[in-house]
C-alpha cells in the first residue's frame, strides 16, 4: 500500500525543512558509516587545524579548511558536551 505524502508534505512545511535535513544527514551518516576508515594522518591534521575558516589558492587549485570547537553546559557547573567540527575541502579546475 502506498505511503500518503500530502500529510507528511504538510507537517513537513509547517515545522521547516530543517527536520528534512538532519534526517537526511543522518541517514547519509548511516549508509557511509561502514565504508569510512580513520586515518591517523588526517586526525593529526584536524587537531591542529586552528578555528574558524581559512583558505588558500595556488596557481591550480583552491584548498580550504574550517574548524568549529564548542562547549555545551547544561547549567553554570553542569555536565556538558563537546562539539569539534572540522573540514577540508579542494577546488581542482583544469583545462582538458
């Protein structure tokens, strides 16, 4: 049997899209969790990628890299969370 969508295309519209998007950020998370392996060399480098966004351009190509690092409390001394987020990214252009 089918899946009606006007009712999830409704709820969907009237929370925002946001939830749409975390659920499918999860669910990419999910399918690609397997398949990824940790490299220490790329660890090293995310520790000592300094915070916010930097980028460079060489003649060929365009390298850039981002890092995020916050602390979350639940209250003044409460437990808290950690979230370290960082990122590489390279623009490759070439004449073929």
């Amino acid at each position: 049997m089918p899946l009606p969508l006007a009712p999830i295309a409704t709820v969907a519209l009237r929370y925002g899209l946001h939830y749409g998007a975390v659920a499918l950020a999860a669910y990419a998370l999910s399918k690609s969790r397997d398949g990824l392996r940790r490299d220490q060399r790329t660890e090293d480098a995310m520790d000592e990628l300094g915070e916010g966004l930097t980028f460079r351009r060489d003649q060929e190509q365009v390298n850039g890299a981002a890092r995020m690092r916050r602390t979350f409390r639940v209250g003044p001394a409460g437990p808290g969370v950690e979230i370290d987020a960082s990122a590489f990214g390279r623009l490759r252009v070439r004449r073929v």
